[in-house]
C-alpha cells in the first residue's frame, strides 16, 4: 500500500506542495505528525498501518482513502484520526474506488463484512450468515459486474 504513497508523493512534488509522509519506515513520527499539526504542510500522505495508533490530527479536515483494506474497521479507525477532541471543523472522506478492480472486489468484501457484524451483533445470526471465509473467498475470485 506504500507504493500508492509514493506515485502520490512523485506528484505532490511535481506540483510543488507540501507534505509529511508517514510509513512503518518514519522514524521521527513525532515530528512529523507536529509539523502537519502546524500547518507546515497541507497534505499529510499515511500509510493505513503506520496511522493505525496514536495520532490525533486535528489540523485534517479532508481524508482520502486509495487503497482500501478488506478490514473496514482498520479504515474507519484512519478516518477517526481527524475525529478528536480538540477537532473544529467539518471533515470529509472520500474513498477512490477503480472501477472493475481488486479495490472495488475489496469494497465488497468490506460491506459483507459489515452485514456480518451487523448480524452478529443484532442476534440476527444463521448458519449460512457464517460462512465470511466464503465470503471473502468468493468476493475475490467472482467476476466484477
């Protein structure tokens, strides 16, 4: 997932506008999580599990999801980084979805999941409402719409 990072830093360059970027590779996280804090820079790049702990980025109020993950959890809780105290102005999300991709199969897989754990929770459970394994297997190797 890094790599969509960096083909979004090589234009983030070209245009001449600033930004932090943070990846498992950072190792002065601190700094740069103050320096967007700041208004130093205007975009901050993350990667979803280098921003997975820790942050509360008050200073965001735009998130941009390009890779998404199977898991919608681990996106929610990325979004929910600009969603702190302290947080005063609105904050918008956008989720780039490529038509006919893995990406749009794994926005499938994402709203399975989510039913499923709506099921779960509202003891709305059957044997067949079980099978998320399936699910998975199956949202992945079934031809695109």
């Amino acid at each position: 997932f890094t790599s969509m990072l960096a083909l979004i830093e090589e234009e983030l360059v070209a245009a001449d506008i600033g930004f932090v970027k943070l990846t498992g590779a950072t190792t002065k996280r601190q700094e740069v999580v103050d320096k967007f804090q700041r208004g130093d820079v205007p975009v901050f790049l993350i990667s979803l599990r280098a921003g997975g702990v820790g942050l509360n980025l008050t200073a965001a109020d735009t998130v941009i999801h390009f890779d998404p993950w199977w898991n919608p959890a681990v996106e929610n809780q990325a979004t929910d980084r600009a969603y702190r105290i302290g947080q005063d102005k609105p904050v918008f999300v956008y989720k780039y979805i490529i038509e006919n991709s893995i990406e749009e199969k794994i926005l499938k897989i994402q709203q399975n999941k989510a039913e499923l754990a709506k099921a779960l929770l509202s003891e709305e459970v059957s044997d067949k409402k079980l099978s998320l394994t399936d699910d998975i297997l199956g949202a992945l190797l079934a031809p695109l719409d």
